[in-house]
C-alpha cells in the first residue's frame, strides 16, 4: 500500500465496498463497531470506535432519530434530513476521504454511511473516560484559582472561554503527527498578539515531521528555535487557566496539546518564572517582598555551594578566626576532600529529589524521611559529612523549591558552579557567572529578549521585574495588568 494511499482514497459509493476498505485499512481493528442499518428502504451502517462513544447520546442523537425517519426513498433525502432538517449534534460534520473518516472516528465521533453516497456524517457522541478538573500539581497557590488544565483539549479551551468572554480570544486547531494526528491550539488575542508571532508559531508547528505527539513536550523544541542553543527556555509551561489568560492578555502566545495538561506560552521571559497568581492576590508590598525574595533564593541555589567552596578553599581569610576554626575542625573529621564531599552531598539530594518525585504520593514522603532524617543524621554522626556543609546543601535544595519553574536549570548550574568554585574560586565563579550572563542576554525568540523589560530597558515596564504595583495604578494608566513585555499589535 503507497504511503498517500490512505490520504487520497475517497469513500466509494457502495456502501458494501466501503465498509470493506475501511476494514482493510484498519486492518480489521477489534475495537471497529459497524452496525448496518435499513433506513426507509436505504441501506446505511453507523460506525464507531469502542470505547470512544457514549452509547446514551448515540441512542438519542443517532439511533432514534434515524429510526424515526419516514417517508424517505432517496439516500439524497436522508443525507439533508442528517445535514439540514436535523439538530442532532453540536459537532455535525461532512467528510469524502477515508483520512478525515478514521481521523474523527478516532476522536470520538459517530460516522453514518449511506448507500449510493460519496460522503459520510460524522457526529460528535464522545464519551471515552477522563480525569476530571483537579487543583493543580505544579503552581500551587494559596488564594488563587484551584482548577487546572487536563489530558482534554476541549475541556481545556472551555476553561480558558470561561475566563475570557472576549470574542478577540482566537482557537486555530492543528494536527500534528503523521500517525498519532494529535490535536494542537494556537491561542491568541486577536488584538493584542503580533500578527508575525501568531503566523511563526503556525508555520513551526506545521513543519513538525514527528510521527507521534504524545505531550507539551514534543512540541516545544519545534516552537522554541533557541531550544538546543540556550541554557534557558523560552517557552514555559503552566498548568493554571488563569495563568494563561494572565499571559494571553499580555499578548503571548498559547498552546494546547491534547493529551497533555499543560500549556505553552511563548515567548516567555525570565522573570515569568518568580511571578504567580498570588501576587495579584496579596497587597503590593507583601508580592514585592515575595518577588525579592525568589530572586534571592535564585542566587542561593545556584551559586551559595560553589561560592562556599570557593571561599573555605581559595579564600579563607573571608571568615572571621573563630568561623574559620570550626569550619576546619568539622572538615578535619571527614575522609573526603570537600569538593568531592560537596558534590557526592549534592547529587544524593538529587537523587532522593527524583525518587520522591518518581513514587506514589503515599510513599513519596517517607523518602523525605529516609534521606533527610535517618541518611542526613547518620552520616553526620559517622563522620562521613560536615555539619557545615549540610547546612549549605540544605539552604540550597529549600532555596530551589521556591522557584519550580527553574529547577532543571538550578539543578544543573548549581553542578557547574561547584566545580567552578572548586577549581578556580572566586574567578572560576566569575567566569561563570558572565558566560551564564551572555548566553541569557543572547536569547531573542521571535524579536523579544528574553531578560526584557529590563534588558533593553523598557522604562514604562521594567518595573514589573521587581515590584507588583496596586491595580488602581493599571486602571489609571489603561495599562495591561502584568505586561512584561510588549507583543502588541502596531
């Protein structure tokens, strides 16, 4: 079979050659229910995929209909009373080839072929199981909303309708994947959102040649040109609706994926990563403090265990005399040199990070136990492991859980910095120091920096980096609440 045979082949008119075409190209799939049907002397079949329908509103929307059809002798005349003189679905739709045919009835949709016609009617019946809306895993917030995307695109898009009622909010629907042909939505303000932007972000998905999209996770590299150049991304995910309509607004870019509950935005900046919902939820001085404080604690996961590596070994006269002795009467007792102490510590915590990530929920916290109570205190007490260099690792690893947007990238830079603080001291941590700084600076996805609005400095917006100004301030301005960067229309 030619690989553009299944593409090209139309329906035939027969409806028994038909049946059996699709049969032969499913390769008599068990899962494939065709049930054939006399309708006013005219030979019709409905087909579904097990599993995928809702027999309730097949009974209702197909099946009684159809069978209370009269007075009908022409496939013609029961086509139009399926297409024109009927409201039997809200999703009602035509199709000639076998491609669009097995691709709805794999989404869930009922086809009726009728003999003597080139075309079928497929109607939305889905009814598969899903997981229903939950609070969300990944931004937990204290005053947000507590409802999160799913594995269902359409759920997804009604959760961000819900929230914005503007008609300018645009669903363009995609697929992507030469076998899965999985569902992707580009979302867009359609007056806020740069026209080029929305047009890049259509094109790059288009020239996606994958032959499954199973997650998010397929597609970002192909959204992201920057993806395999950058230590950062440009494209971030989020699991919140309302976070992506905070982005929406700001005229981002958004994608869904279905079977995926997250979604892309992009472009996206460096300080998306220390902003959330509740910093819109508290006073402004209280989500300034918050802000200030992940910036802070950014510093401290990454840079704290290289900079005390680099201080007890290359610069002890930092310390003061009586800090400086106990640092060495702790080290003396180890049998490793500290930076292999450092990184064996750092790793372990990684490790246990993972494995707590890995298990189920009710098993995951007694490897919170495990490692940090009886592990951390027995290797104390064995002299495997400084106290003082428990401590870093400790400030370290809380330090990186305020910002958990960033944590692949704080779990590799903090490697980095160690063994740069280790080797070369302070001028290895300067060294790099500025390269991270340059490549940061060097990302442009779709013409915004990615450190904008401070770098170029936008005046009007660099404030948002660092302060959560008061609403009245937005309204009195006619500003967009949260605007980061500027992505409007001209």
């Amino acid at each position: 079979m030619r690989p553009d045979y299944f593409k090209t082949t139309l329906l035939r008119a027969n409806i028994n050659d038909s049946l059996d075409e699709l049969r032969r190209l499913c390769g008599d799939t068990a899962d494939l229910n065709v049930m054939e049907v006399t309708v006013c002397s005219v030979k019709c079949a409905v087909v579904t995929i097990e599993g995928l329908v809702s027999t309730s509103a097949m009974a209702d929307l197909v099946f009684q209909p159809l069978m209370e059809l009269k007075f009908c002798t022409e496939p013609r005349e029961i086509f139009d009373f399926l297409t024109q003189k009927s409201l039997l679905s809200t999703q009602r739709l035509t199709v000639n080839s076998y491609a669009e045919l097995v691709r709805f009835l794999f989404s869930g949709f009922c086809a009726v072929l009728i003999d003597g016609f080139t075309k079928a009617v497929v109607f939305g019946v889905q009814g598969f199981e899903k997981r229903s809306i939950t609070t969300p895993d990944s931004e937990q917030t204290v005053r947000g909303a507590q409802d999160s995307f799913n594995e269902i695109i359409r759920n997804n898009l009604a959760l961000v309708r819900l929230r914005m009622k503007t008609p300018q909010l645009r669903f363009e629907m995609l697929q992507c994947g030469k076998l899965s042909q999985t569902d992707v939505c580009i979302m867009y303000l359609a007056d806020r959102a740069d026209a080029k932007m929305v047009q890049q972000v259509r094109a790059r998905l288009k020239e996606i040649q994958l032959d499954t999209v199973l997650s998010s996770g397929y597609v970002e590299p192909f959204v992201d040109k920057a993806y395999r150049k950058s230590f950062f991304s440009s494209v971030m995910t989020t699991q919140r609706p309302d976070m992506t309509c905070l982005r929406l607004n700001e005229g981002r870019i958004c994608v869904l994926v279905d079977g995926s509950p997250f979604c892309l935005v992009c472009p996206s900046l460096f300080i998306d990563s220390f902003q959330t919902m509740d910093d819109y939820c508290t006073k402004p001085y209280y989500a300034t403090f918050i802000r200030w404080l992940k910036y802070f604690a950014f510093l401290l996961a990454v840079g704290l265990p290289g900079l005390y590596l680099a201080l007890v070994m290359f610069h002890p006269e930092a310390f003061t005399l009586k800090l400086l002795l106990n640092l060495y009467v702790s080290e003396e007792a180890t049998p490793f040199p500290l930076a292999v102490e450092m990184t064996l510590l750092v790793i372990m915590f990684e490790i246990m990070r993972e494995a707590g990530i890995r298990l189920p929920k009710s098993v995951g916290g007694a490897v919170s136990i495990v490692g940090g109570l009886i592990v951390g205190d027995a290797a104390v007490k064995s002299g495997l492991i400084s106290v003082p260099l428990l401590i870093v690792v400790g400030i370290t690893a809380t330090s990186a859980f305020v910002i958990p947007q960033l944590d692949q990238q704080i779990s590799v830079l903090r490697l980095v910095f160690i063994l740069a603080g280790s080797t070369a001291g302070l001028f290895g941590i300067a060294v790099c120091s500025v390269l991270f700084t340059a490549n940061v600076c060097a990302m442009n996805e779709m013409s915004v920096s990615y450190l904008a609005p401070v770098l170029p400095f936008d005046k009007a917006r660099a404030g948002s980096a660092l302060f959560r100004r008061s609403f009245y301030t937005y309204a009195a301005k006619q500003e967009t609440v949260g605007d980061n960067c500027e992505t409007n229309n001209e």
